[in-house]
C-alpha cells in the first residue's frame, strides 16, 4: 500500500496496461493478416468476382459439338445424330 502513495503503479494502472497491450499487440496481429490477404489475393485472383473480371464461360456440349464437326473431325450424320441425342432438335447445322 506503500507504492500507492510514493507514485508506485498499483493494480489499477497495470489492468489498463494490460488491456492497452493486449489491444497493441491484437491490432499489429490483424495489421500482418491483412497485408498477408492482400498480397496473395493480388498475386493469385481465384475467380472472376474477386477481381472485377467475368471468367469464361465454359463450352456447352453443343458447342463442343459444333466445333468439331467445323473442323471436319465428324461427319454430318454423326454430327445429326449426336445433336439429337443432346437434344439440340433439328435443322441445319449453326457451322
């Protein structure tokens, strides 16, 4: 009790101390977390909302189909028969 009067710190001057660390010590750990987030978010986006940029969208099979039958890979019987099959109906080919 002495120290109280000396200008000693005393409990209630050490709880805020303690607080005020535990808030330093909290915000330089969210402070690291941040910048961690930022620089791998920035080095590798992983989709197309993250960055503001749609991504591709992925080839539906008749398309693929399509393509290949452009390309000559299948003729126009297997190209008929495979776009039925898909349900792609009927008519003359997009190509």
């Amino acid at each position: 009790m002495h120290d109280w009067w000396d200008g000693g710190v005393g409990w209630g001057f050490g709880l805020v101390g303690l607080i005020m660390m535990v808030l330093f010590w909290g915000a330089v750990i969210v402070g690291i977390v941040l910048v961690v987030r930022a620089l791998t978010q920035q080095s590798a986006p992983r989709s197309g909302q993250e960055t503001g940029v749609s991504a591709p969208a992925r080839p539906r099979a008749l398309d693929l189909l399509e393509e290949r039958y452009a390309r000559g890979e299948i003729d126009r019987e297997e190209f008929l028969e495979r776009r039925e099959d898909l349900g792609g109906g009927s008519g003359p080919p997009r190509v």
